[in-house]
C-alpha cells in the first residue's frame, strides 16, 4: 500500500537584499509531507516556543522540510551521524 502524503506548494520571492537593492529571484516548487504542516504551524505557535508567530512558522516549516528529506532519504550517508540527535531533539520538542 502506498503511504499517503499531504502536498503543498511553496512560493519563494526575494523582497530586498542586504545591499539595499530589490530582490528579483523567484522560487516555486512542489512538495509532500507525511504531517499536516498547517496543524504543525499552529502547534508550535501555541506552545510559545518563541517570542513571535513569524519566528514559529519558519523553525517549524524548516524543520519539516529537512525532516521529511532525512525520511525519505534514510539511507543517504549524508544524515548517519545527524540521525540520532535530530531523533533526540525531535522527542524534546514533542515533549514541551
């Protein structure tokens, strides 16, 4: 049976760079996750672990996106030694 994903599309835009001039790259791209990221969102936005919605929503999209790469890239030599304390961190963070 094949495992069931949520899809998502992310739309990035350069706005300004730190040279003071206007951002003019554009990103998009597709994506799945096996966690409904929006659900995601709002719980680390309730849990108060940062001083502002804004810095939430980028730690817990981050944190998905590299997750769900290590996941589904279990076998890349790339993630062998990140893998136990990313597995670590994960059971902290469940735990606040």
């Amino acid at each position: 049976m094949e495992k069931r994903n949520n899809h998502y599309q992310l739309d990035l835009r350069e706005v300004s760079l730190k040279d003071g001039t206007e951002g003019s790259k554009k990103l998009s791209f597709t994506f799945s996750n096996h966690d409904d990221l929006f659900e995601i969102f709002e719980r680390v936005k309730t849990k108060n672990i940062f001083d502002d919605e804004q810095t939430a929503h980028e730690f817990a999209l981050g944190l998905k996106l590299f997750t769900e790469v290590m996941i589904t890239q279990k076998g890349h030599p790339l993630f062998e030694e990140l893998r136990p304390s990313i597995g670590q961190f994960m059971k902290k963070l469940k735990s606040i």
